[in-house]
C-alpha cells in the first residue's frame, strides 16, 4: 500500500537524501500534478519556507505547501524535471567550454538574485548536486536547506552548511555568511564543468584547466583564479562582476586567440627562415674553409632569435607543468621542447655529421673527377664561387678563373679557354703560358 502525506500527496518514489531531509517524488491528488516533498527537522524547513516564499525567479524552486504530520515538517515544492549536473558529469565526463561558460553566467544570476536580497541570502553549498539541469537547457537550484540568511537578525547561525572543495576554507572557521563563500563555489563547480575532476580528491589544490586541455582559454583560468583566491584585492566581490566577465568571456577569447595564431606565424616564420638559411647553403654546397663558420653565424643568430621569442610569447613558468591523463588518473610530463626547434636541432646534426663529407668532398669546384687541372672561380668580391658540375651562373659583372700554383699538374703550362655557345660554336681565348717557379715535391 502506497503511502499518503497529509491525505493528499501519493509517495511514488525517494528521489534523494542528504544532512538536511529526504526528498520524494509525490503525485498531488487533489491537482493530479507532480510535486517534490522534502520531510526533514522543523528548524531548517522552516527557514526553507520562508525563503521560497518570498523569492520568486525562474533559477529557484516554487514552494506549494507545508504542513506537520506525525512529528515531522513537509515542504511541498515545484518538481524540477530533468538531471542533476553530477549525473550529467558522469555520464560525458565534462561540459564543453561554452556550455560551461553558459551555465556558469546563469548560476551568477540566480545567486546574484539571492544575494540582492533583504537580507541578503548566502546558498553556502553550491554544488553539482544541488544543480539540477532542466529539459530546455536551463538550470535550477535545488536543495536550499543549507542557505543562509546573513542578517536575519542573529549573530550567528546555530550550523555550518558546505561541501569540502567547494567551499572555502574560512567557511568551516565561522558560521555567519559572506557573498565569497558563493563566489568560490562558482569557482568550483566551473573548474570542475571544464575538466570533469571532483574538487574533493585535491581540495584547495586544484590545478589550472589548460593542464587538462590544451584546448581551452588561459582567460578561463583567470575567471577560476579570481573566485577561489584568498586575496581579497584580485578576487570578485559580486556575482555582477563575475556574470560581468563571464559575458565578456567569448570576445575576449577571441582576441586571444587572434594573438595567439599571430605569434604562432610569426615563430612558424622565424623558423622556417632559420631552416632555410640552414639547409639552402647546404644544397649548393659549402667549402672547407667555411664550415662550420662563417657558414653557421646566419643560422644561429636567426636561431638564437627564435628562441628568445618563443620564451617571450609564451611566458611559460620556470616550473615544471603536468598534463593529465584523466582516463588512467595519472601526470605525464610536458615536453620541454617545441616540434620546431627538435627539428632544428635534427637539422644541425644533420649539417655537422651526415653532410659534412659532402662539404669536404670538394664537388663543390667546377672540376671533374677525371682531370688533373685545378681551377677555382672567383667573383668581383673575391668570393669563392660554390658552382657543381653543369651549375648555372647568372651574373651581370666579370668572372675570373684562377689556378693555384702548387696545383698545376707540370711546372710549365699552357692555357687556353673554350667557351661553348647555347647554339653550339666554340670560343677559344688566347694561348696563356704559365711557369711556376716552385712546384711540389714528387710532382711531374
């Protein structure tokens, strides 16, 4: 046989019950609707009636009757349908961060509204448990046994109310109510919507979002900062500033990360000049008596560059970071450094050790493996000219063609240039006749 409260609500089944009462979903016989009914001590039902009574927002549970029965206080109030916020986070995990965001701006209203009270109203156990999520998306607080009235007239209050993690510190020291207990558990609940961690397996210790999702905006991290610090002077004082910043959040996000992408192209470009200067040498080749300088002053100096703008742009802290691993609760470490400048490093191991036998070779001359003749060209700067076989030189000023003495094949010589045409004819110079005076022991 069912039971039956005050000859006219059916008991159909307990939705809940905590520290304050027990709730149960009833079936209103005389108006044939759904309500919830919350059976619990006569001290705190009474403050919950009076509070319901005259608060009147769409965040807040409507209050339809109350009455004694057998010893016992019943609150008869509005049936929130839908799902708390903790089965909400339990079944996907976490809230995406403009969902989060949403829902967080929402529960500053519904607080600020409390808190803009005669006398002000302090909910002092804001919770994932006490957030119930409606069908259309919208949020209501439940569950308001543990508010708080903080000028009602007494001192103090008789009990403490508050969840630990979500409540802060100096909440278990005093009983009289401040609007910054409220404020640190939005705090919470938001860190905790971003990434699915229950604030009580490290309470007081919880560590910035961005360590759970790189994804997310360090803007998030400075909203979170301010509600749960203990240093009044940055923290927010009122729900209105931080519905405030909330509401600001997305266009100041956006700024971010148009900056954000502008100093990623301008590393991305820096490194990519700096492995241009690296590797194009490299290509034409580079001579012995230019490895491994002044070949690598470019680069390092355009390196050098690099780094000292990605430590600027990034201002990462000295200590070390951890990521977490949510799925198998552990931290990894963060990698110390960024895929471009490994890459770098790779590349300048490569130049040091797999090209160097190219770059001592000597294939960079304009010779050929089977003559004996050792000609080297030279610009107008007296620049060595790095030219392969069949390589191209463009230029609009003379070129001049020189052979070393101590390389002359005989200690007498005659030269003469051929010059081959794009059509085919040959230009000859003039016959040189060249004696070295010293030749080398053991040549011919």
């Amino acid at each position: 046989m069912s039971r039956v409260l005050f000859h006219k609500y059916e008991v159909l089944r307990t939705i809940g019950s905590g520290r304050t009462g027990t709730v149960y979903l009833v079936k209103d016989l005389h108006l044939n609707r759904l309500a919830a009914v919350k059976e619990s001590t006569e001290e705190f039902l009474l403050a919950e009636t009076e509070l319901l009574k005259e608060a009147e927002h769409p965040g807040l549970p409507a209050i339809y009757d109350c009455f004694k029965e057998q010893g016992h206080t019943f609150l008869v109030m509005e049936y929130v349908e839908g799902m708390t916020l903790r089965k909400y986070l339990e079944k996907h995990g976490r809230v995406p961060e403009r969902q989060a965001v949403k829902w967080a701006a929402e529960l500053c209203r519904i607080l600020g509204y409390l808190h803009s009270r005669q006398p002000a109203v302090i909910y002092r156990d804001l919770k994932p448990e006490n957030i119930m999520i409606r069908q259309d998306g919208r949020l209501k607080l439940i569950d308001l046994g543990g508010t708080l009235q903080a000028a009602c007239g007494r001192e103090k209050e008789a009990w403490c109310a508050g969840t630990p993690g979500y409540a802060p510190p100096e909440q278990w020291k005093q009983t009289k109510g401040d609007k910054r207990w409220d404020i640190y558990g939005l705090g919470a609940v938001l860190h905790e919507m971003l990434t699915g961690v229950h604030p009580a397996r490290n309470p007081y210790g919880r560590r910035p979002v961005r360590e759970y999702d790189k994804a997310l905006c360090a803007l998030l991290d400075e909203i979170i900062s301010r509600c749960t610090t203990e240093n009044t002077k940055s923290a927010f004082s009122s729900m209105e500033q931080v519905e405030h910043a909330l509401l600001d959040y997305p266009s100041q996000r956006r700024k971010y990360l148009l900056i954000h992408r502008m100093k990623r192209i301008a590393l991305a470009l820096m490194g990519g000049y700096a492995t241009c200067c690296l590797i194009l040498p490299l290509l034409r080749g580079v001579p012995e008596n230019q490895f491994p300088f002044p070949y690598l002053i470019k680069p390092f100096i355009v390196l050098i560059l690099f780094i000292l703008f990605s430590l600027i742009f990034s201002k990462r802290k000295r200590k070390r970071q951890f990521l977490r691993r949510q799925e198998k609760n552990i931290w990894l470490t963060e990698k110390k450094f960024s895929g471009l400048f490994v890459i770098l490093l790779v590349i300048f191991g490569l130049a040091s050790g797999t090209f160097k036998e190219r770059i001592s070779s000597g294939t960079a001359y304009a010779k050929e493996e089977d003559q004996t003749l050792w000609v080297e060209m030279r610009d107008s700067y007296e620049r060595k000219l790095l030219l392969k076989y069949d390589a191209v030189y463009i230029t609009n000023d003379k070129v001049r063609f020189e052979i070393p003495a101590e390389r002359l094949p005989t200690q007498e010589l005659s030269v003469q240039i051929v010059a081959v045409g794009e059509d085919g004819e040959q230009y000859r110079s003039r016959i040189f006749h060249i004696k070295a005076e010293k030749m080398e022991a053991g040549s011919q």
